[in-house]
C-alpha cells in the first residue's frame, strides 16, 4: 500500500495528479503503465474496458471517423480550433493497430513546424497551448504509431516545449525587468 510506506499519501498524489494538465496527465500515466507487468497491465485493461464501456454507444460514430482515413484526411489544417478538437478526438478513439490512419495523422501533425513558422500560431495562448501539447502527448505515445512515427512526434512535442519556455521565460523575464526599476534579469 502506498499509505503504509509513510514516503507518498494517496491524496497527495491524487491532488498532485487532479492539478496536472490533460497532457501531463497523459504522459505520467504511459509511464505508469510502462512500469507495469504483463499481468497488472492485462488487469488495467480489464478495469479500463469496464470503465470506456459506459461511453461505448455515445463515442461510437465518432470512432468509426477516427478510424476512418478517408475522415481523417480531411482534417489537415492545424491552426483551425475546430480540427484540433477533432484531431484530439481521433487520437483518442483511434485503434491501437490502425496503422493506416495514423499515418494520415502523422503526416498531418508532422508540418507542425510549418504552421508555427509561416503562420506565426500563437501557442501562448492557453487553450491552444494546452491542445498542442495535448495532441503530441497522445501522438507521440500512442500504439497504433510506429517507433521512427513516436520518435519524430517526440521532437515535435520537444520543441513545441522548447517555444512555449521560451516565450514563458521571456515574458517573466519582461515582468520582472518592469518590476524591479528597470533592471535587465536572465529568466533561468
């Protein structure tokens, strides 16, 4: 039991895990379950199955889309909220042997660098923010994508990191050099 260690109480970790973002959230628990062995893990499964059962009917047109590679082609232009809620969507519902229509998905997540670049898409603000970190997690460790695919998604997600610590630590770094009189400070 976790409690009886005495190092890590259960409602810790449980309102440490509730203050992640979905994103976080996602990338703690692959790792969770990395750590697992075949029979915990043919367990999750089990209590996952039971739990994804109760959504079943109401996500099932959606899962057809998102298994779909004719649907999902159509869902290429990135910068658009509306597609990035469905890619999100389609990632998540996506079969873990569909190799099919990840490829779709990887090719269109894989311009991410063009649309930053050319488009100028402010990842600042928080929802997109949180969408784009949210859609690499998920890409980047999901099944259905082959190891060169997750590596490459990988990156991506690094480097979207990378942008968003950049322009965090710049703009504390411009509240802190208003802050204190003028004074130039190095965000580390």
């Amino acid at each position: 039991m976790v409690e009886s260690q005495g190092c890590v109480h259960r409602e810790g970790v449980y309102r440490w895990f509730s203050s992640l973002t979905s994103a976080q959230r996602a990338e703690f628990l692959c790792g969770l379950l990395d750590l697992c062995v075949p029979i915990e893990l043919r367990f999750l499964g089990s209590c996952l199955e039971d739990l994804a059962r109760k959504d079943y009917h109401s996500l099932r047109d959606a899962e057809i889309k998102a298994n779909n590679p004719t649907d999902l082609s159509g869902l290429t232009n990135i910068t658009d909220e509306v597609v990035r809620s469905k890619l999100l969507v389609s990632l998540a519902l996506l079969g873990s042997d569909n190799r099919e229509a990840a490829g779709v998905l990887y090719r269109t997540l894989t311009h991410i660098d063009t649309v930053i670049n050319n488009y100028g898409l402010a990842l600042n603000d928080g929802r997109t923010e949180e969408q784009f970190l949210l859609l690499f997690t998920m890409a980047s460790n999901h099944p259905a994508f082959s190891f060169h695919q997750k590596q490459v998604l990988r990156q991506q997600l690094s480097q979207i990191q990378d942008i968003l610590q950049v322009r965090k630590c710049t703009n504390n770094s411009f509240t802190v050099r208003k802050l204190v009189c003028g004074r130039n400070y190095q965000c580390i």
